[in-house]
C-alpha cells in the first residue's frame, strides 16, 4: 500500500510540475505527450527504483538512478517528436531534458525538505 501511496504521489507530483510547462512552452500540442510519457514512464521508474532499494541496496539505486532517467527523458522525447511535428529529433529531447531537469529538481527540494 505504502508502494501505491508513494508511486502515486511522485506521479501527481511530476505532473503538476510537467504539464503545465509543457503546454506553457508548446501549447495544447505538448499535453497529450507529457500526459501519455509521464503516465508510462513515470510509475516504471519509481516502481524499479523502490524494488531496487529495497531488495538490493542503495547502491543499486544510485546505479539505476541515472540509467532509468535517462531512459525516460529518451522515451518522452520520442513521444513529443511524433506529437509536435514542429520539433526536430534534437529539439523533441532537449524539450523533454528540460521538462525533466525540472521536475527531477523539485522533486530533490521536495525530497531534502521531508
């Protein structure tokens, strides 16, 4: 239940955080591909993360860390290139870096704060 609970809020979190830069930034067209991206990616990686913590250690974590996030960024910037057709390959994953820069940076000071 505590797995749901905390997955569940990381997931709200990002999206309170991503959406509204996302259509701020690229209109309506970026909606459906932050909404889509995060509700893929997002609860995945949380969900490795904690497993990891939990049955492997916390070195695990800080190795999987970096690997899974970027494997989210790549994914959602593949998801904003087929959405927006105004983004070239480059622009699609320096937008989704910049989305997830940010909401990976709040989430650390939401984090620190705790």
């Amino acid at each position: 239940m505590r797995l749901v609970l905390y997955t569940t809020v990381a997931l709200l979190l990002t999206l309170v955080i991503e959406l509204p830069l996302a259509i701020a930034i690229k209109k309506k067209q970026a909606f459906l591909p932050a909404l889509l991206g995060n509700l893929l990616t997002n609860p995945l990686v949380n969900l490795i993360l904690t497993a990891a913590l939990a049955y492997l250690g916390k070195a695990s974590y800080y190795i999987l860390l970096p690997i899974l996030e970027l494997s989210a960024f790549v994914s959602e910037g593949f998801l904003y290139y087929a959405f927006i057709p105004s983004l070239s390959k480059k622009n699609a994953l320096l937008f989704s870096l910049l989305l997830n820069f940010i909401s990976f940076g709040v989430g650390l000071l939401i984090g620190a704060a705790i």
